[in-house]
C-alpha cells in the first residue's frame, strides 16, 4: 500500500509498522484512510493503462508525480479531484 511504501524516516523508507515499531513518527498524518485508498486506485489505474500500452511511461510518471506534488504541498482538493477526474483522454 502507498501509505507504507511513502513513510520515511531517519532518510531511509519504513513501513507503517516499522514506523509504529519505532516510535519514530513525528507528525500526524497528512492523508485520511480514505484519501490513501483513493490514491492506492489511481496509482493502480495508472500503472494498468501504462501496462496495456494505453498511455507511455511518461504519462504515467506525470501523472503520479502530479499526485505526489499536490500532497507535498498539501493541496486537499487536488488530492481528492485529481483521482476523481483522470481518464484515458
């Protein structure tokens, strides 16, 4: 899942579990449950039309760096719209 794959601390990646282990998190999340699911499926919808040749590496790249910017600058409704509104145009 996202939410283990993205948790970082101490400059290496830890899992959710690890992060739990060591005490270590040292803020709240920024995302809801609902919000990483959501960008689980995206990220899932990307890679499969990317596998299918439906859009190249690069688009799919875009797309998922786009993601990660709109929550590195906290950015709620592109977070939430983005997923929402991306088709295979």
């Amino acid at each position: 899942m996202l939410s283990e794959s993205i948790a970082k601390g101490m400059g290496r990646v830890l899992t959710q579990h690890q992060w739990e282990q060591e005490e270590i998190m040292p803020r709240s999340p920024i995302l809801t449950n609902k919000q990483l699911y959501v960008i689980d499926k995206f990220i899932g919808k990307v890679l499969d039309a990317y596998k299918t040749g439906k859009i190249s590496r690069q688009n799919a790249v875009h797309h998922i760096s786009h993601l990660i910017m709109a929550v590195d600058m906290g950015n709620e409704t592109e977070i939430v719209q983005y997923p929402a509104n991306w088709s295979l145009r």
